[in-house]
C-alpha cells in the first residue's frame, strides 16, 4: 500500500512496484487507506509524511492499532529534494 497526497508520486510508485511484478494498491487520501485497510495484506505500507487530514504518523499509529504486525517506511518529498540539489 502506498499512501501520498500527490497523485504524481502515488503513479511512479505504482508503476514501479508493477514492473517488478509486484501488486500495489494507491490512495491519495489517506482517511480513505484507513477505512479501506484489512489486517494482513500487505506486505510493506509506505506513508508520505505531510498529507492533509491525517499526516504519516497518525496513519501509522492508527494502522498499527488494527495490525501491530504490519512493516511502515515514510518518506517524505522535500527530504529527497534537499538531498538531490
């Protein structure tokens, strides 16, 4: 699952993790990755940190509420940006 509020980042990383033959699943919202989510299937959450409405972290503690068993990476665009000038 990979949540980020910027279709264009949630597009790159579908389409990546596809090439490699694995499946993804993308929101852009991540109240709606909330209520969508079901305990035990995924493998890998990766959050952005800065969304409206609910950032990374609070998705996280909330997930972790529903499946303590699930492995969460953030990431967060303007840390890359900074990195890459």
């Amino acid at each position: 699952m990979v949540v980020d509020d910027e279709v264009d980042i949630t597009t790159v990383f579908k389409l990546g993790l596809e090439e490699a033959d694995l499946q993804v699943d993308v929101y852009n919202d991540p109240l709606l990755a909330l209520s969508d989510y079901k305990p035990d299937t995924y493998d890998l959450l990766l959050f952005d940190i800065r969304m409206p409405g609910m950032n990374g972290f609070e998705l996280y503690r909330k997930i972790k509420d529903i499946d303590h068993r699930s492995t969460i990476i953030h990431e967060q665009q303007q840390e890359i940006d900074e990195r890459c000038q």
